[in-house]
C-alpha cells in the first residue's frame, strides 16, 4: 500500500498534473483566464475539468515557446494519461502546435463530462504555456 502512494506521489510530482476547478458548462465560462501563464517540464501534461451541458466550443488563444500538444479527453481517457504517462484514446486534438506559434483554438464539444489536457511531447526542452486570450467555453 505504501509502496503504491509513493509511486503515484512520484508521477504527479514529476508531471505537475494541473487542475482548474471543475466548471459546469455555463455559457461563456474562463476555463483559463487570460494572462495564464506556466512551464511544462519535459513530457510534462495537465488536465483541467469541465462539463458540457449542451453542444458547445471552447475559444482562445495559446502559445508555447517550444511546441504543446491539447487534447480533448474523457476521464478515463485522461486517467490513462496518468497512469500510463502517453495519450492513448482522444476525441479531438491540435496535433503539434509549433514553437511560438499563437494557436487560435476553436475546439467542437458535446454534452458531457470533459477533460482538456495540454501536453509537452519535448523529449529534450521544457516548453512555457501563455494563455493570450480567455479561453472560453461558448455555446454553438
């Protein structure tokens, strides 16, 4: 049992899993507010937690300064991510998003209970995340 808390420390210690507070799906909610800014150690990830009520997008604009993958993930999805510390299953991603590149994130979302997770897939550089904008949950 201890053996199993010291492992699972040592993950969430080594990959700075992130959480925002769980949102409710509210039209126009911040899930990042604007000015957000952190670094991602290497193969460093985090998840924040929404729910959807009715179909909607999530908008704002990210930048990394040495690339960032995101991804729309399910909770079981992101908990693979977790325990296995590699994407698997996803139901939406921006692929690579290139070094100092604002990405305009228009992400599609149905109704349900949701996980956006921003990876840095570096195997040799940290990258820094900069929230430019809200990033906003809006129904469509």
């Amino acid at each position: 049992m201890i053996i199993v808390v010291i492992v699972i420390l040592a993950v969430v210690l080594t990959h700075g899993i992130h959480s925002a507070k769980g949102s409710s799906g509210s039209p126009g909610e911040v899930l990042v507010p604007q000015g957000t800014s952190y670094s991602m150690v290497i193969g460093q990830f985090n998840g924040i937690n929404f729910v959807v009520n009715s179909t909607s997008q999530i908008q704002g604009d990210v930048n990394s300064s040495r690339g960032i993958q995101a991804y729309i993930l399910t909770p079981s999805e992101f908990a693979y991510l977790v325990k296995n510390l590699t994407v698997g299953e996803y139901v939406w991603t921006s692929g690579d998003v290139a070094n100092q590149t604002v990405y305009d994130l228009v992400i599609p979302v149905q109704p349900g209970q949701w996980v956006l997770s921003f990876v840095n897939p570096n195997t040799n550089f940290p990258t820094g995340v900069t929230f430019y904008t809200n990033l906003t949950l809006t129904t469509t």
